[in-house]
C-alpha cells in the first residue's frame, strides 16, 4: 500500500496539497473528455443513423410541422452532444485558479519560513519559490490541454450540426429518387 501512494507523497512534497487537487480536477476533465470521446465514436453514430432512418420513413417532410419536428430532433441530438461542455469549461477556468492558489499557498509557507530561521539563506528561498510555482506550472499546463479538447469537441459540434441538417435532407432526396 505504501509504494502506491507514493507519487501522491512526492507530488504534495514537490508542489503542496493543492497540486494534489489540481490531478483530481485533471482526472476528472479527462475522464469526461474521455467518456465524450467515445460517445461521438459509438453512440451518437448511432443515434445519428436512427433519427435519419426515422427521418426518411416520415411521409411528410415538407409541412411547417414536419420541418419544426427535424429541427427539433436535430436539435435534441446535438443537445445530447453538447451536455458536458459547460463542466468541461468550469473545470479548465478552475485548474489556474487552483494553482495560484497553489502558489499563494507555498510563498505563505516560503515567507514563514524564512522569518523563523532569521538569515535569509538565499537557496533555501529559490527552492521555497521554485516549489511555490510549481502548482500554477501544473494548473496552467491542464487548462491549455483540456482547452484544446474542448475547442476541437465545438468544432465538431457545429460541424456536425450542419452536416445532420444536410445528411436528414439528402437521405429524402435518395429514398425518393
């Protein structure tokens, strides 16, 4: 049981408690990332070729009513797509946050440290520092990444936003072909 907790002891060594806190985040932005991954990979193809099939064996597709109920399926689809966006984003602006708390945190330590041994030792107060900034390094480093996920996951939303539209109205046109 020790040798498995032991990277968690050295990061809480290396960066405080908070950096601790900022892996947890991270997992928990990279498991959803993860889990969005393999909902667009499985299930929305899926539910995609469902709602299409569904699409062309209406008899009307034409009337205001038929036209407002694709709109509505589309709509609900991408909805389904998108529902993990918003915590994907709370999490990204929470991980800077956490790591300047992080460093606010370790130069309050630093600090302290410094007035109770009185000489001012100029490498204990770079290691002190260097230790401080380690948790805003790591919070930074997790937003960008999972800001990279998170534009590439709109991106496909909106590109399959219209792509749905396009296919719904192509799979009429061949069925009636």
């Amino acid at each position: 049981m020790a040798l498995t907790l032991e990277p968690i002891r050295w990061l809480i060594n290396a960066g405080g408690e908070v950096l601790v806190l900022i892996m947890l985040v991270a997992m928990t932005l990279f498991a959803i990332s993860l889990e969005r991954w393999f909902y667009w990979r499985f299930t929305h193809r899926r539910a995609r070729r469902v709602l299409i099939d569904a699409w062309v064996h209406r008899r009307d597709h034409t009337s205001w009513s038929a036209l407002t109920l694709r709109e509505v399926w589309t709509r609900e689809l991408i909805e389904r797509l998108r529902l993990p966006v918003p915590w994907l984003k709370l999490l990204i602006a929470i991980c800077p946050l956490l790591g300047l708390l992080g460093t606010v945190t370790g130069m309050i330590q630093v600090f302290d440290s410094l007035s109770l041994t009185a000489s001012g030792q100029a490498r204990a107060m770079a290691d002190g520092v260097a230790r401080a900034t380690l948790p805003t390094l790591t919070g930074m480093a997790v937003a960008v990444v999972g800001l990279l996920f998170v534009t590439r996951l709109e991106q496909i939303i909106r590109r399959e936003d219209q792509r749905l539209h396009d296919r719904m109205a192509r799979a009429v046109e061949d069925a009636h072909a």
